[in-house]
C-alpha cells in the first residue's frame, strides 16, 4: 500500500484508482474472513516491502523549521517577521522533502505543532 500511495505523487490520478483497487480487494479479503491474508498471493508476488522513512523526513523539516526559527530570534525579528520566516522555511523544506503535493498539509501539520 505505501508502494501505491507514493505513486500518487507521480502519477496522479491514475495512481489513485490503483490505490483504491488495492483497498477494495483489502476490504473484500476482510470481509470474507481472511484476516491474515488480505491479498492473493499472486498480487503480492515480487513485490518488495517500501521501508517507512517518515520519520527521517519529519526530522529533517523539523531542523530546518527549527533552524530558521532560531536564527530569526537570533538576529531580533519581530514577532510577525519570525513567523513568516518560519513557516516559510517549513514550507520550502516540506515542498523539497515531500514533494509539491503533500508540502501544504505537512506543513500544517508541523505549524500546528510548533505555534500550540
């Protein structure tokens, strides 16, 4: 599933209806009982597990929020100026580590985190 999700980002809405293909059969296997195994064997045959890197990437935005977050104080932004800076260096460091699509509400996400 991550494998499909991630093809969104590339492939757009024809990524989408593999991703709902997949859940669908997800959904069906479930349904009929087989909760151990999901999916046919043969839908799963040479595919290869997607290692989860959401955590590093996290990580490196939080730094470079962060960053520019500190450097902001440091150099006696007023208040208004150090959140622009903020989020705007949120912003670019999501668009670069996430890509266009996902940037607006990751970065929302981490906003949301650091102005509570």
């Amino acid at each position: 599933m991550q494998k499909a999700e991630a093809e969104i980002d590339v492939k757009g809405e024809g990524a989408l209806r593999s991703l709902a293909s997949l859940l669908v059969r997800i959904g069906n296997g479930y349904a009929i009982g087989n909760a151990s195994n999901l999916l046919p064997e043969q839908t799963l045959r040479g595919v290869e597990s997607v290692s989860n890197r959401e955590g590093v990437r996290m990580a490196a935005v939080i730094l470079v929020t962060g960053a520019a977050l500190c450097v902001s104080v440091l150099l006696g932004f007023p208040d208004v100026a150090i959140a622009v800076v903020t989020g705007s260096a949120a912003l670019l460091a999501s668009i670069v580590i996430y890509g266009a699509r996902s940037a607006v509400a990751k970065t929302s996400e981490l906003m949301g985190v650091i102005w509570k």
